[in-house]
C-alpha cells in the first residue's frame, strides 16, 4: 500500500512509519496540517492515517475538505479523544475508521489493511489466484499449500498484481506502491523484482504478463 501518513508527534509518527515500511508499505509523512491536501492531491494514496490534532489545520476540516475535493483513498483518524459524539462526526464526514490512542502498532495495520478489503469488496485477508494463496494479515504465500519464501517487497508487489489479476499494473503505479519517497529508485529495480517473482512462480498455475510499455498483468492461464 502507499500510505499517506499525517501525525505532528516525532516519536509516534516515527514509530508508524517504521512499522509500516517494515511490512513492505511505501509512506509519505506529513506533519504540518497545512500540507496535508497538497500532499493528498499531489499523489494516488491508497490510505491515509491521520491525527487530529495538527500544527495549523484541524483534523476534523482536513476530513471535510478532503472528500469535498473528491479524495476517495479510505481515511484512518488517529485521536487522543474519548467522547462519542467525537466519533459520530468523524464518520458522519466521511474517516471510515478511527483509533484512540494510545493504541498496538499491530493494530494500526490490522485496520488500515481491513480499510483496504473493504474499499476493494474483500471479505477476507486471504486471496488465492490459481494455486497461488495469499494471507495479507501472516504475510504468508503458498503455492498448493507448499509456503513459498518472499521478501517483504516480493510480497507487496505480488499482493497488488494478485488483488488487481487480470488487470494492467502500470509500472509507476508499482513503483509508487513499492518504493518509499526517499529511495533512489529506477525502473531496473522494479524489472528486477518482478523478475526474482516469475522465478519463484514457476511451479504456480499463474504468470506475470509484461505489457510492453505500460506495465505488467498476472493472469491464470487456464482460468
């Protein structure tokens, strides 16, 4: 997932960061309320985890302004409040989630990778294409029910080829999702990636398509 991160608070917002680049998510950190639309229109988010408590905007506007300008990316609020009515105006303008600090790093993930079900129809954190299955939550692919060994990267790419199969995947929409803002990065890292997974896919009853030009699309060639 690309991640939009929104949190003034250095150690927490680290934290956030570290555990969710850990799993493999690219994140850009916001800390200034004042760029928090600039930086969601300026780039596809598929998710944002955002506190409402920011340096020179408030949180609960930076929500209404947010969906008034059509930004569709599922939001997480991050709050220290308790009350209820809080809570009730936080989804009345449109957050789909909420956590009250202080909250399980764990969970935060948990959460955002629910949000990202729901948002694409899943009813579950596992998906399966072919032989291929995939469990987001364990972090586990297996082929037949044999495990296959994935870096964390290896996985991500092959979760958003498999969530999008029978689909073009542009590669800047790839690279976006897999590589964080402040990686040096070139189109050779992606093709070397992508060529690392159809070598551990061999014995899988699905294939990576390259589309010359545009991007790649993982198909089961049998259906």
């Amino acid at each position: 997932m690309r991640i939009l991160l929104v949190e003034d608070n250095e150690d927490l917002g680290e934290a956030i960061e570290k555990r969710l680049r850990t799993a493999g998510h690219s994140v850009e950190w916001v800390r200034d309320g004042n760029d928090v639309v600039p930086a969601a229109e300026g780039d596809a988010f598929d998710a944002v985890a955002l506190d409402l408590m920011l340096p020179n905007r408030d949180g609960i506007g930076l929500i209404a302004e947010l969906r008034k300008r059509k930004f569709n990316a599922p939001i997480l609020v991050i709050t220290a409040r308790s009350e209820i009515d809080d809570k009730v105006s936080l989804l009345d303008l449109g957050a789909d989630d909420y956590l009250v600090k202080p909250f399980d790093l764990r969970e935060l993930e948990a959460r955002l990778r629910a949000l990202m079900r729901r948002t694409g129809g899943q009813t579950s954190s596992t998906l399966g294409v072919g032989n291929l299955e995939l469990d987001m939550a364990g972090l586990n692919a297996a082929i037949g029910g044999k495990s296959l060994e994935l870096g964390r990267r290896e996985f991500r790419l092959l979760e958003i080829l498999v969530t999008n199969a029978g689909k073009v995947v542009p590669k800047e929409r790839l690279m976006n999702q897999l590589f964080n803002f402040d990686e040096a990065v070139s189109v050779n890292a992606l093709e070397l990636h992508i060529s690392r997974l159809r070598k551990k896919l061999e014995a899988a009853s699905i294939e990576i398509g390259t589309v010359r030009g545009v991007g790649y699309v993982l198909r089961a060639p049998h259906g």
